[in-house]
C-alpha cells in the first residue's frame, strides 16, 4: 500500500515541520468507518482494547467524545487533560493534550477504502518530557499507536 498523503488540518504550532517530535501511522482497515469512528469516540472504553490508555474520564461526564469535549487519561504513564478540537463524524477527530513537561496535537483521518477504511493518525508533542521520551525510547510511540490501530481494526470489525 502506499501511503496517502496527509489531510491532518494542524494548528500552526503544532504542524509536523515545526514540532520536535512527529509519529504517523496507517493501516487499511476492514472495518466500517462508522464502526470505527463509534469507537474512536467511546474513549470510555479504550482502555477495554488499547492498552496503554487508562483512567479516561469525559470531564462533562457524558459518555462519548464530542466536538470541544474535554477528557482526563492517562498513556505513556502520564496523565494528560485533552480537549476535542477538531470533531467531524466518520471523517476526523483531533485533540489537544497537556501535562507537566509536554503539549501534543493528535489527530486521526478516516477514509472510505475498498478494505473498509484506511486510518491515519498523526501525533506532534512539544515539550522537555516529549523530548528526553523520544530519545530514550525512540519508537515507543509509533509503536503504541500501531497497537491502537490494529486494536481500533479488531473493535470496530468485531473480532
């Protein structure tokens, strides 16, 4: 497969050319995009099949993600306050993250393909944290969102 060009809408700060530290991962999923977005949203339930989320809490208390949607989680052994900053259904979902010694901007696309869906999702992180992780443990991320991937395409195709 070769890899689709990115149509991530970035914040100029946070745009992969400015950022210290940029992952991207893809897979071509045999999923429904609806199945997938319904569980993109469910951040609840990430930790069910996502292994390095835990403690998501909806900060409004409602049930799903939605569009300014603020959510408390922890990865990577951080707690992070996310907000949902870009929201259009089926399509693309992006958030904001801090913590002490860190600032991200993760997005995903969800595109329409002859296999179900093809996923992009892009992270971009500033921050002294973001950096001592990266050369540390280069890899580690793209590897973890590559778990999610794959995780996201088992949840959403229901195996």
């Amino acid at each position: 497969m070769t890899k689709s060009p990115s149509s991530i809408d970035w914040p100029d700060r946070f745009h992969p050319d400015r950022a210290p530290v940029h992952v991207r991962n893809e897979l071509d999923m045999a999923a429904r995009p609806e199945n997938i977005w319904a569980a993109l949203i469910d951040a609840a339930r990430w930790p069910q099949w996502y292994p390095n989320a835990s403690n998501v809490s909806i900060l409004s208390g409602g049930g799903a993600l939605s569009a300014g949607e603020r959510f408390r989680w922890t990865t990577f052994g951080a707690t992070i306050v996310s907000e949902v900053a870009e929201f259009a259904p089926f399509e693309r979902i992006a958030w904001t993250g801090s913590a002490f010694g860190i600032d991200v901007y993760h997005a995903w696309l969800i595109q329409p393909s002859a296999r179900g869906a093809y996923v992009l999702t892009e992270e971009t992180q500033y921050g002294a944290l973001a950096r001592i992780a990266a050369a540390l443990l280069p890899g580690r991320m793209s590897k973890y969102h590559q778990i999610w991937l794959e995780n996201l395409e088992a949840r959403a195709s229901g195996s």
